[in-house]
C-alpha cells in the first residue's frame, strides 16, 4: 500500500516549475541554456521596499501576526483597491496569504465540496485544475478559440454553467497568452452571471498593472450587482518584483473571507511578518517604476511577436498584458516534422536549441507554447535566433 494519498495521485507536478528546474540543470551542467520558462519579472524589488523590510526587521517586527494579515497591510490594500479600482471594502472582507496561489488553494479549500463545478477557461495558469481537484471539487475546462484572443464568449459561459457550477475563474490579463478582457467584454459576461445567482467568480488579477497600448484594466468586481459574489485576487509578485517576497491577498464576501482563514489557521498560519511590512511599502510608496517597467516589458513583447511572426510554422497574437506570448506551432507538427505534440516541439527545442519554453498542453490547450518575455533583450535575440533555426531544420 502506498503512503501517497489518492487525492496527491489525481495531480500532477507544475509543468512551468519543471521546466525551470529542467533548464536550472542543464546551466549547471554548462550548458547555455535560456530560459524562457519563468513567470517572474526579471527586475529587483524596488529599493524603496527592500528599505521597509530593513526597517520591519531593525524596530523587531518579527513575531507571529494575525492570521490573515496585519492590520497595517490590510489597509493599505483596502486603500489600493479604492484608489485604483473604486471598489470598497471593509477590513474583515481582505485576506492576505503566502503568495496569490495560497489565497486561490484557501478559497477552494473552503468553499468547494465533492463535485461541485469550476468552470475554467482554457488556457489556464496551470495550477487552477490541480488545486480544485485538491479540494475535491471538478474541473470544468473551456476551451477558448484563438480567434477570439482564447478568452471565454457568452455563449461559451452559458453553456457551461450547469447546476453544479460554484465558480467561474476569470484571469486577466491572462498567464498563459497575456490576453486580456475589456470592460465590455466583462459586461457581457455578467449578463449570464447575474442571471446566475448561485455562480461565485474568482478573478486573478496579478498581473493587474503589466499592460500595453493603452488598454483600461477593469475587474469584474467593479459590476455592483456582482461585487457581493466576487473574490478578487491580487498581491505584490508581478507587479513590484516580489515573487519571492511570497505575499499575496485577496478581497471578497466576509463568509469566504473567514472562512478562508480558518483553513490558514491551520496550515501555515501568517504570511512572514517581514514581507507583510514590505507589501505595505510596495502599496503605500511610489508607484513610478510601474510605467517604466511596462515599457520596457512592451518593448520586448512587440520584439518577440514580430520575430515569431517571421518564423515559418509559426504565428502569434499581440497581446495586450501580462508578460507571456502564446505562438501556435500547429503547422509543425505532424509527419513531415516528426513531431506529434507540442510537447515533443518544447523537448527537442530545449535538446537542440537549448530553449527553454512550456508547451501549451500544459495550459490546457494543445498545438501552442508559452514564452515569458520577462528576461533581458539580449536574451530574447540569442533565444528567437535559436528557436528561427530549429524550426527552419524541420523543414
């Protein structure tokens, strides 16, 4: 008998962190290897932020906090949500967690019973399906065409609301293809949720701060009508450079809330003491750096699209967000290549070109791989001359 659960056997380990680890080897192995695999800025947490850890740990700010954060940070992210959302909430209605990923595994954790239903469009950050199985609920995947930039219709969305649907997960901008949805679209969508009234929404707004061309972030708890069944998703990785920094909060209905740090409370309890006062800062302080680094960031996604595009067998989308372009790489697979899946593309391109990126099977959706831009400019050249040659040796 195994001491392995059965719940552990109905997961699977990340393939994004796999991938990393895999290209971690090979550079100690001396290989030259790039990897395009991370989803994590490539800049330094701002020196701002790093001063306020200094300083949390000089006055002794290092014993246990409230469970579910300081009451310091919760302000802040009540203030950040009204000043840059319009959204309002009280104290009791926030939850800060280690990382994003802990609020999304305590949301599920306390709300979802055996078979109830998460509708999660596809492509997917890859661990929403592993976490609500997890918690012992079900996956519900919806596909979503790239014609219409892989984000869920309304008539998709009406479609897969059945009577054991608890939630809809909406990311965006999305991790893996950087789309992202517009207030209209939004709208859309609320119409068949309002008419849903026992539908919860979970949005993942991480990537809230990281977009291009102009576009207008809006969240759906910003629909009143909504608000009350909204769990909002946020925090400090993406955005301030954090990632490692492990804060991450959520905002929503007080149930779900208390609820959510009852399962905290026992499982990690607080988030480090440390990285809360940090966060403060991050939310609180200077907010400059955010425009730079987006530019920088659309310098390289406008790089990377046009380069891939240039690629025979290859085609790519021009998102507006995030730090992920999501190539379709159909037209090489099959006889001619050798290659039958967009797995056995990523595994021979890290084999022979020394490129590391995440096939899209990974995410949900086959025939596409995902690239994080989120590395220097002369690593993208040395990468997209690499991935133009092995392409163009299948030929």
């Amino acid at each position: 008998m195994s001491i392995v659960s059965n719940s552990l056997k109905r997961i699977k380990p990340s393939p994004t962190i796999a991938v990393t680890s895999k290209a971690r080897e090979m550079r100690a192995a001396g290989k030259d290897v790039i990897g395009l695999g991370a989803g994590e800025p490539d800049f330094d947490t701002p020196d701002n932020i790093k001063e306020a850890a200094i300083q949390a740990i000089k006055r002794g700010d290092t014993k246990y906090t409230a469970v579910d954060g300081t009451p310091t940070l919760k302000k802040a992210i009540k203030e950040k949500f009204s000043r840059e959302n319009n959204l309002t909430y009280e104290l009791d209605q926030i939850s800060v967690g280690t990382g994003g990923k802990q609020v999304l595994y305590n949301a599920f954790m306390a709300t979802l019973n055996p078979g109830d239903e998460v509708i999660i469009p596809a492509p997917y950050w890859v661990s929403y399906p592993d976490m609500v199985l997890l918690a012992g609920g079900k996956p519900k995947i919806v596909k979503c065409s790239e014609k219409n930039e892989f984000k869920i219709t309304p008539a998709e969305l009406k479609k897969a609301i059945g009577k054991k649907t608890k939630w809809l997960i909406i990311n965006s901008p999305s991790n893996p293809t950087g789309s992202c949805y517009t207030r209209e679209e939004i709208q859309e969508l609320s119409k068949i949720l309002i008419k849903n009234k026992k539908v919860f929404i979970l949005s993942d707004d991480i990537y809230e701060h990281i977009t291009y061309d102009g576009f207008e972030f809006f969240t759906i708890a910003q629909i009143k009508s909504l608000k009350d069944r909204v769990l909002t998703m946020n925090g400090v990785s993406k955005s301030y450079s954090m990632t490692g920094w492990r804060i991450g909060y959520g905002a929503g209905p007080k149930d779900i809330i208390k609820a959510m740090a009852k399962i905290q409370s026992q499982s990690t309890t607080n988030p480090s003491s440390i990285s809360q006062a940090a966060a403060v800062e991050a939310l609180n302080g200077t907010q400059d750096f955010i425009k730079t680094r987006s530019e920088s960031f659309k310098e390289r996604r406008d790089f990377v699209v046009e380069s891939l595009n240039n690629i025979e067998g290859l085609s790519c989308l021009k998102p507006n967000g995030a730090f992920y372009v999501f190539p379709n790489c159909k037209k090489l697979l099959g006889k001619q290549t050798k290659l039958k899946t967009d797995k056995d593309f990523v595994e021979k391109l890290l084999e022979k070109a020394e490129v590391a990126v995440v096939q899209g099977s990974a995410f949900g959706l086959d025939g596409y791989f995902r690239i994080s831009y989120a590395t220097s400019m002369d690593n993208l050249k040395k990468a997209l001359e690499r991935i133009k040659s092995f392409c163009e040796s299948l030929s």
